[in-house]
C-alpha cells in the first residue's frame, strides 16, 4: 500500500513512510485531536518508521504522526538507536511500556506519537490522502525484452507489487510458455503494439543495449513513463537525443542502477548523510563477477567499463555525493584470452578523483574464483564504514583445523535480489505521487559520460578530466 499525502511530503532515500496497516472497524482508541492536519503521517512504529520520523524531524518537517496498531503481532529488531544504544524495537514501546524511549525520543523531537486500532475514516481525521491498493488505482504497465532481467522483473511484479498490472510483454524470442504460465493478457513480438496501447502508462525497457534509445524516444512520444536498464547506451549523442524526448513529454525516465537500493549500500549512505564517520576522504569499491560471462555476451557488452565498471561508477557518484573530476585507468587481459578477442579486459584498477577532495579506487575482475565479491568502504575524519559480501548464512566455524564461513552469494541475481524490488517500488512511487525519478536520465548519461573517460585513459595511459558543462541542463 502507499501514502500520497496533498502536502508535499519531504522524500529521504532511506524513509520508509509506511509500514504494515492493521484495519479494524473500532476506530474510537484514538484520543480526539482531530483539528490538527497533519501534513506527515508515519504509519507504523518499527525500525523503519521510527528512522523515518527522525530523518523528517531532522530536515525540519516537526508536524507529522506516528500510528501504531495496538497489540501489533511481530518480531523485533535490534538496531542502533538515536539515544546510542542497542535497542529492542519490540512494537510494546510504543504504547508507553517497558521503560519506553521511544515516547522520551518522541518527545525530544516534537512528534506526536498514538498507539490505536484505525481504519481509513480514522487516519482521514488527520491528514486527506489516497491509498492505493489491489482494489483502488493501478497502474497498467508494459514489458519491452523478456529475457533475463526482463523476467526478473515481471516475477517480482507480480509477487510484490499486486497494484501493478501487467497487460503486456514484448520480446522477438518470447518464451511463450513461460509467458503463459504467468497469465499476461498480450503476449508480442514488436513492442510497437505495446507503445501504442493507451492503457498501458508505463513500460520496462530490459531489451538489449542497442534498442534502448529508439524505444525510449518512442515510449516518450508515446507519453510513457519509461524504466530503463543500464546502460541508456554508448553514444554520448544518443543518449542526449533520449533525454531530450524525455523532457519535452514530461514523463519520469529511471535507469536501472539498481545497486543504489542494496540495503548495505543504502545503509552506508544514510551514514554518510548523517555525517557518521565526519567528512569522508576516501572511497573503495570492489566488485568482481564469479566467472566470466560467454563469448556471444562480450560481443554486445560495449567493454567492461561500459558494462561492468558502470555500476561502480554510479555508486561512487551516489556515496561521495560529488562528481568524478578525474579518472585514470589501469587494466589487462589476466584470465582469458576471449576477452583480447574482443578488445576488452577482465581486470581492472580505476583511481578517481572527486570534485569535494575525495580519492576513489575501483577494483574490478571478471573472476573471482570463491564468488561474487561486492564490496565498499568509505574512510573519513571520524571513522569509517564498510559493507561485506552477502552469504547465504552468517555462521563461522571454528575448530582446531581452522575457521570456516560461507562463500559470497554466487550472482548478481541473488546477490541484489532485494534491491531488483526496491528500484521497481521507487519507479512506481514516483509515478503515483509525481515525484523525480530516484535515479535520473541524467544519472545514466554522466555513467557513460565517466566510462567513455576511463576507456580513453586505458588507452592513452594517463588521467583523464571530465567535463560536465555539456550536460548541466539534463534532468
């Protein structure tokens, strides 16, 4: 479900807004305060909520509401809390129990906090909103490219996003049984018929790299809001003329940078927002694939710096918060010959510099041998904060003969499988609520923009400058 308040509503990347309604008919626990309209309603008082609440206060929104269900059923959750300690996030605290910081928390920060049973006449004596769900507004979608990020993306649709409504796929190679199997209406061959469709408001663009600008100038004059996978593509131009189309519609383009929305990484960067390690100075990231990809993949892969690197390109923009001013490549040819057969690479050293001081380094391999190594670590004037690799269990065996844990998560699919969902609920978020797009057209052009400098600097052998005066106008 999601809350669109009339008001404004300050957005914060790691402000989760709603958690978990409970209805019940009974809407008379609530003491009657209800003159006041509140421009911010939290529901729920979990981990999440209360960071919510904390992160608005903050930023200056003090008018707001947390709502907790009474006698809510639900694990709890040990975290950091803002009073400095490890703290049970049991659900009790909220209803002025157990020696309860939460109200003290509350109090200090000037939030109303009220525990009760509610149902939509409740909440709508606090604040007029809309609630979307499976029985109010949809949104009608279309899917361009069904292979396997496509799929990807249709089956955590449909597990997770019931307000969602797939109406059709388009792919030259459909899989039709698959597609059957899960019910879509129309099922093509040319996305033509997709972009044609007035129901359809939105579409994910998963096809290959080459088809990603034609179709999204297409879905833009088709005044479709567009989700489009990475990269936008290699041509500077291109992506410019993309763009462009984009802005003169007025729809919402987000590209699929979906590391952003990593839990680990999110975390990192609400630190580095919150100034928890000071100024940060220095930047590492390392990301190495498990094996390397086939021979008929590197043909279409536009090099590792465009497909690979990419990524880390647009993590270090997202942390540090600052511009790539420099970047200067190192890389060879280490593990496969295949990769020489294709003028590319599979390992990589990458030293960048930022335009607030800050030094970067990317490390890349095409095969680490014990799995897919995802790692990042920000080091500044206070302390420092890192991010390990996932495994499938946090155990570590110790005995006399040695100490044994579990291998990192064996790819990206399992490995960002929580952020593939978290992307999709900010593109459609942004759609119901007419928001900027999480991650801009903007976003995907200065990737590339920093890949095609790393590129050069491999092959000129020196650092090179970037500037971004060309593209200050994209959105």
């Amino acid at each position: 479900m999601l809350f669109k308040p009339t008001k404004r509503l300050i957005t914060l990347s790691m402000s989760i807004l709603l958690i978990g309604i409970f209805v019940n008919a009974n809407a008379d626990a609530i003491p009657d305060a209800s003159s006041h309209q509140y421009k911010v309603i939290i529901i729920g008082a979990g981990a999440a909520g209360l960071a919510a609440a904390q992160d608005l206060s903050q930023h200056g929104m003090k008018d707001l509401l947390v709502i907790e269900a009474r006698d809510r059923i639900g694990g709890r959750v040990w975290t950091v809390s803002p009073w400095g300690a490890a703290t049970d996030l049991g659900a009790s605290w909220i209803h002025h129990t157990h020696n309860n910081p939460v109200a003290e928390f509350a109090k200090n920060h000037g939030i109303d906090t009220i525990p009760t049973i509610y149902n939509l006449g409740t909440l709508n004596k606090y604040s007029s909103f809309e609630l979307y769900d499976n029985t109010g507004k949809k949104i009608t979608i279309g899917v361009i490219g069904a292979g396997r990020i496509g799929k990807l993306h249709i089956d955590n649709i449909l597990q997770y996003f019931p307000a969602i409504s797939i109406k059709s796929i388009a792919d030259p190679d459909l899989d039709e049984a698959w597609c059957k199997a899960k019910s879509i209406q129309g099922v093509f061959r040319d996305p033509q018929f997709i972009l044609e469709d007035d129901e359809i408001e939105a579409v994910l663009i998963c096809s290959p790299v080459a088809f990603h600008v034609p179709q999204i100038i297409a879905a833009a004059r088709a005044r479709k809001h567009i989700f489009c996978e990475k990269p936008i593509s290699n041509n500077i131009a291109e992506i410019e003329m993309a763009l462009r189309e984009v802005q003169n519609a007025n729809v919402i383009l987000q590209v699929g940078f979906n590391r952003r929305f990593d839990p680990n990484f999110a975390r990192i960067k609400h630190c580095l927002k919150m100034n928890a390690i000071g100024s940060p100075h220095l930047l590492r990231i390392t990301s190495r694939d498990p094996e390397i990809p086939p021979a008929d993949y590197l043909k279409n892969s536009c090099g590792m710096f465009l497909d690979m690197t990419i990524h880390d390109f647009d993590m270090a923009r997202f942390l540090v918060d600052s511009e790539i001013e420099e970047v200067y490549a190192s890389g060879n040819v280490l593990i496969d010959s295949v990769f020489k057969d294709h003028h590319d690479i599979d390992t990589a050293i990458l030293n960048l510099k930022f335009a607030n001081g800050v030094l970067g380094v990317i490390d890349n391999s095409r095969q680490a041998v014990y799995g897919y190594d995802q790692r990042v670590e920000v080091f500044g004037s206070l302390g420092a904060i890192h991010a390990e690799n996932n495994k499938s269990t946090n155990t570590v065996l110790s005995t006399k003969e040695g100490v044994v844990t579990d291998k990192p998560l064996y790819f990206f699919l399992e490995r960002y499988r929580e952020s593939y969902i978290a992307e999709l609920r900010a593109f459609f978020n942004s759609i119901l609520h007419d928001e900027p797009s999480a991650v801009s057209g903007r976003d995907g052009l200065l990737s590339v923009v920093i890949g095609l400098a790393a590129q050069k600097s491999l092959k000129e052998n020196r650092p090179i400058k970037i500037d971004y005066q060309p593209w200050g106008s994209y959105q």
